[in-house]
C-alpha cells in the first residue's frame, strides 16, 4: 500500500510539473503573437504603400481619360486588340486585387484583437509572408496590457485543454 501512495504522489507531482511547464511554454509562445503581428504590418506596410501609390496612378489616369472609376479603366482596356494592353490592363487589375488585399490585412493588423491578428498571420495561404517577417523576429514581451492579458487567457485555456485527457485518466485510474 506504501509503494502504492509512493507510486501516485510521484505520479500527481508529475502531472502538476507538467501542467506548469506546458502554461509556461504556451504563454511565452503567446506572448510572441503581438510582437509578430508589429513586424508582419511593418513587412506589409511598404508593399502596401507602393501599392497604394501606383493605384493612385491608376485613378488619375482614368479620371484624365474620363473613365468612372479604374475598373471601368480596366475592363475597357481589357477589351483592347493589342495584347500588351491587355495584358498591361491584366496586371493593374491583379495590383488593384492585391491593394484591397493589403487594405484589409493593415486594418485588422492594426484594429484587430491578438486572436485575429494571428488568425491572419497563421493562415497556410500567407506562410510565406510568415517566413519573411520570421527572418528578423526577436522574442520579447508585449507592451500592452491587453495584449499581456490576452496571452496569459490563452495560455490558461490552452494548458487546460492539454492537461485535460491526463487529468481525466489519472481520475479514471483512481476510482478503479
């Protein structure tokens, strides 16, 4: 019986390491989130003003030639015989996608909570963005309080979830 409290204590002090060293990890993993969402809008934010600029471009060429808007511009010019103006029209079209691309991912980089900046970042369709912000990424702490609280949240709900299967099973193993 003595081997067998022996036995469950080193079990439960297991456990409870654990459970420690698994929050740890996942609010120090949380806590870089903010501080990869600052770099990907500053990576995001030149190629957002070029691009910005050259659709600039487009709307004063196609007010000057009395088009209603640059995707009138586009579709006329897509139109055209000469396939380097269509294919001219083609890449203002692709750069005009790409500027309401970069509008939306500057607003939710900026306005966005921590979830939804990472939502963004994270997803499978922009890990090559990812990995070009990630080459100049240095750990740190956030600055702000929400930030911090949103990540200590995360981590507390995250190291639940995990600890819950074995937590479970040490149960199950008790009543038996």
């Amino acid at each position: 019986m003595h081997s067998n409290t022996l036995t469950n204590s080193f079990i439960n002090s297991f456990v409870n390491t654990l459970d420690k060293v698994i929050f740890a990890t996942v609010l120090i993993l949380a806590f870089q989130i903010p501080i990869i969402s600052d770099h990907y809008l500053q990576y995001l934010s030149g190629y957002f003003q070029s691009t910005k600029d050259q659709v600039a471009g487009y709307q004063k060429n196609a007010l000057q030639h009395q088009y209603a808007n640059v995707d009138e511009m586009i579709a006329d010019l897509l139109q055209s015989k000469s396939p380097v103006v269509r294919s001219d029209a083609m890449q203002k079209q692709q750069n005009l996608t790409k500027y309401h691309e970069l509008t939306v991912a500057i607003e939710i980089l900026q306005t966005g909570d921590v979830f939804q900046r990472a939502w963004y970042m994270f997803n499978p369709s922009r890990w090559q963005v990812l990995k070009q912000v990630m080459v100049n990424f240095k750990p740190g702490l956030p600055l702000t309080i929400k930030d911090l609280l949103y990540a200590c949240l995360f981590a507390l709900l995250a190291s639940f979830l995990l600890m819950l299967p074995i937590k479970w099973l040490m149960n199950e193993q008790k009543t038996v």
